[in-house]
C-alpha cells in the first residue's frame, strides 16, 4: 500500500471497517452480501468470458474480488486495465470451483479470506432472498442504496421522488393538505401508520385500495397530518423504509440541504448580504462513549469539558457533539462545566475516521431522536 494511510472509498467499505472494529462477522457477512464488487478488466476479455484472478494461500486456492475500484488498482496496477462491477449473488451463481474461496479485497485493513464452505454457505443465504424486480431506474438506486447501507443516497433519491399515495377514499392531488383530506391509516404495530410506494409494482392488491393519487414526496411531507403518524415506504417489501412522525419533517430538510449540495455560486464576485440577527458558529465537544450511551438511553445534555471549533475530531473513533451557538457569547475555545446543549444538536459517532450523524437533541424533552440516517441504516448507536 506504498505506505499511505487506507481510506475507505465508499459506503459499503465504511461499513465492513466499522464491522472489522466492532469484531462484528455477521455485519460483515451482511454487507458484503449486497454491496458491489469489482473484477479486474482485461485488453482481451470478450466472448471467452471474464478472465478470473485467483490468490494461493495455505495451499488453497481463493478467487480475487475488490470492494471498491480503488482498491482493485491499488493491488493490480500493471495488470487490469479496466473493471467489471459484479455482486455476490452473480459470482456464486458462476462460481468456478466449488474448491474455491474467496479473497475480498485482501491487501486493505478490511481483507477477508473466505473458505470454500463459507462461500457455499453464504451463496445459500443469498438464494434464499425473495427476487426484487425495480420499477424503475430510481427504484434500482434506492434498492442498492439500502443495502448498501448507503442513506445519504437513499435519501436524496427518495425525495425527489413521486410516489403512490393510497386513500381511504375519491380524492385528487391538488386536494392533498386540504381539511378533510382522506388518509389511508391503518394500525401497524399499535402505530398509526401511513403508507407510500415508489412505483406500482410495490402497490398492494387494488381490491385492498379504494384509490391512488400520484404526488411529489416531498407533497406528502409538508401535508403530514401530525407527528402521531409513522410513514413507511413500501411496505410489504424487500425494500421497506419506516420514519416515525418526528422524522417526517427531517426529510423536507433534508431536501433543502440536497438544494444547498447541489447549487452552484453563477457569479464568483458575488458577496454575501449581510442578515440580520446573532452571527452563529458551530462548535464541537468530544463526549465518552459511556456518555453517549447513556444519552441515547435516558436522555440529557449537559456537557463537561473542552469546547472547540467544529472541525476534525482529532480522533478515529468514538462520539462528540456538534452544535450551534451565539459568535457573541465568548471564546469558541474554552472548558465548560454542565453546558446545557441547544435544541438541534448533533451527536456524532466516528468509525475509523468517517462520521456517522447518530442523534439530535430535542432540548424540550431533554431526549435524543435517531437520526432518519440511522433508521435506514438499522442502527440506534
């Protein structure tokens, strides 16, 4: 590796360096699953089929496979000159030899040899997986995006989506957000709850459904009846995504930073105006992992200790907690004893130096909410 720090090049190699720190086999097992691969690429591959790059170790042979195209031409520079994007699925189901294991991506600090029975056993897994038909290109990426583990991807793709909004009654588009509008709600789990769909396939029968209106997700989100309503998009499918009704609010919010993400200044010389109000600055605190947990547990936000400019943690892994506060109150840099932590901050989780959003803090109740990000990701901490 030429001695460079490694450095994870995309999600689903943020998620096995996680799973290798938390000692955690089935983490691993379960993203590499699903996630996509890569094979070396050869001048002259062509209808003989993809040549095939194997490793000897211990007297067996293992099949060489990359979690990332960096990865693949960090190991085999001088010799692929291309890649092909492959699946677990799709190499179980030509596996070569049943002798075989193997190798994920095996110079990098994430390497996995797997034996022959580990593959066999892991491609079962796999055939037993309902088949998912997409309705779409959309719902391609956000099926990849999900298990992947990738919920930033996900979720812009989710709202910017239009979706199939079932009613319990006759009612158009332009009627949604009207009084008396006719919500299909139904209990879920003791919840009340509310469905969407991303394309008709993923419909239920339509003798189970008076009506369907097709309307912008984002409609949906700024219609909301209440925060006593769950939403869950595609139920009933290998793609089902659930967001409690303190959530349904994040996702228009998460729009408006999508907007901010992908907008471009059009004048170089433009100067900002200036607004009225505090100037605000974001600062960050580190926080024991003990901490943290009892946070997400309990509840409470009082912080001890050395406050700093948001910035790099100066660690790669464990918690800290960002939030916003007045320009005017002070040194950013300082030590504070019991700080009360405003409405909206963030408590941040490192893995291996990649940052993971795990909870805001509702200062009203002293409690922390998931983030939707890790809702998705299936995680609480």
């Amino acid at each position: 590796m030429g001695g460079a720090a490694w450095a994870a090049a995309n999600s689903a190699e943020r998620r096995l360096a996680r799973a290798w720190a938390d000692d955690d086999a089935d983490s691993f097992a379960d993203v590499l699953l699903h996630a996509d691969l890569f094979l070396p690429g050869f001048p002259d591959d062509g209808a003989s089929g993809q040549r095939l790059l194997t490793r000897e170790r211990g007297g067996r042979t293992f099949l060489l496979v990359y979690t990332s195209v960096e990865a693949l031409q960090e190991a085999i520079p001088a010799v692929g000159v291309g890649w092909r994007r492959t699946t677990f699925a799709e190499l179980v189901g030509s596996w070569p030899n049943p002798a075989w294991g193997l190798a994920v991506s095996p110079h990098t600090p994430i390497g996995a040899y797997l034996d022959a029975e580990q593959v066999r056993l892991l491609g079962e897994e796999v055939a037993a997986e309902p088949p998912f038909a997409p309705g779409g290109e959309r719902e391609r990426a956000m099926r990849a995006a999900q298990r992947a583990g990738d919920a930033e991807v996900y979720l812009d793709l989710l709202v910017t989506a239009d979706v199939l909004l079932p009613l319990a009654g006759p009612a158009g588009a332009d009627d949604l957000g009207k009084p008396g509008f006719p919500w299909l709600v139904e209990r879920v789990d003791g919840a009340a709850t509310i469905a969407v769909f991303t394309s008709r396939q993923r419909l239920p029968d339509p003798a189970d459904r008076p009506a369907v209106v097709e309307v912008p997700l984002l409609s949906v989100v700024r219609a909301w009846p209440g925060a006593a309503y769950r939403m869950v998009v595609n139920p009933g499918s290998p793609m089902v995504a659930e967001f409690t009704g303190a959530q349904v609010p994040d996702l228009w919010r998460w729009a408006q930073e999508l907007v901010l993400r992908r907008t471009v200044p059009t004048h170089k010389g433009a100067v900002d105006v200036p607004v009225a109000g505090p100037r605000m600055r974001r600062v960050q605190a580190l926080v024991d992992s003990s901490r943290a947990l009892e946070w997400l547990a309990a509840g409470g936000g009082l912080v001890t200790g050395s406050v700093a400019p948001a910035g790099a943690a100066g660690i790669l892994d464990g918690y800290l907690v960002r939030w916003h506060e007045d320009d005017a109150g002070g040194a950013a840099t300082r030590q504070v004893v019991g700080l009360v932590l405003p409405y909206g901050a963030q408590l941040v989780r490192l893995v291996a130096g990649h940052e993971l959003v795990v909870a805001t803090y509702d200062a009203e109740l002293s409690w922390w909410r998931p983030s939707i990000m890790s809702v998705l990701r299936g995680e609480t901490l």
